[in-house]
C-alpha cells in the first residue's frame, strides 16, 4: 500500500479524527483511512447526483474541453 503522509493538519480536526477512532476502537492509521474513504464516497455520489456511469464521463469530458478554452472577455 502506498504511504500518505498529511502535514500541518488542523489541531482542531486531528482531534475530531483522535476522538472518532477512538469512539470505533480504531488505530489513529485505520480512522484516517476509514474516513477518507466515507468522504470520497459521499464525495463521488454527489458528484454524480444521479447520472449514469457513461453522463458522468461525457460530462467529465465537457468539462475538460470547456477549460481549454481561452477567457472571454466578461459581461
């Protein structure tokens, strides 16, 4: 597995991250893991919001191609 390192995390959220691992009998290592797994899941549902795997990607690709264009002049 791949090593991750996080550094200056808030002293606020490492002690949420503290407090829930030790409310789930996890490691320090396993809560971190854990939640950031939940957060990309709640994450990728979001972004999905309901499109089927091929919207998502002809979406992701419009998106792509809209960010190569050069700005406009505005309003």
């Amino acid at each position: 597995m791949t090593d991750l390192v996080l550094r200056d995390i808030d002293p606020i959220l490492s002690e949420r991250i503290r407090r829930v691992a030790q409310a789930r009998g996890w490691s320090p290592d396993e809560a971190v893991l854990r939640l950031l797994e939940q957060g990309l899941f709640a994450s990728e549902e979001e972004v999905r919001g309901g499109f089927e795997n091929m919207e998502v990607g002809a979406l992701s690709d419009a998106i792509a191609a809209l960010k190569l264009l050069p700005a406009g002049k505005g309003f």
